[in-house]
C-alpha cells in the first residue's frame, strides 16, 4: 500500500512539475515574441524616421565605382 502512495505522489508530482514547465516555457516564448515584437517595430520606425530626414541636395546621386 505505502508503495502504491508513493508512486502515485510521485507520478502527480512529476505531473504537476511537468505541467509547470510547460507553463513557464509558454511565459518565455511570449516575453520573447514581445521582445521581438517591439525591436521590429523600433526598427521601422528607424527606417521610417531615415528616409523622411532631408538629404542635402546630390545625395545618392553620385556612385564612386573605384571604391
């Protein structure tokens, strides 16, 4: 009987830890995907803010094939 507790505890506990594993990977992947979110968007705000800075006049015009 002690032994068939035991297993029993065991199993429900190696569950239950499984289970909160599986929870905290799922925290993690959506602090990631957040993360990333957020860089992505700050980046295309950068290139955004970039191409609506005046350039002086000529710029882009003239290419140095030596270089």
């Amino acid at each position: 009987m002690i032994n068939s507790i035991s297993s029993e505890s065991s199993l429900a506990s190696y569950a239950t830890g499984s289970k909160n594993r599986a929870v905290m990977n799922e925290i993690s992947m959506a602090i990631m995907k957040q993360t990333m979110d957020q860089q992505k968007a700050a980046g295309q705000a950068l290139i955004e803010m970039i191409k609506q800075s005046p350039m002086p006049d000529g710029t882009g015009q003239l290419l140095n094939k030596a270089a």
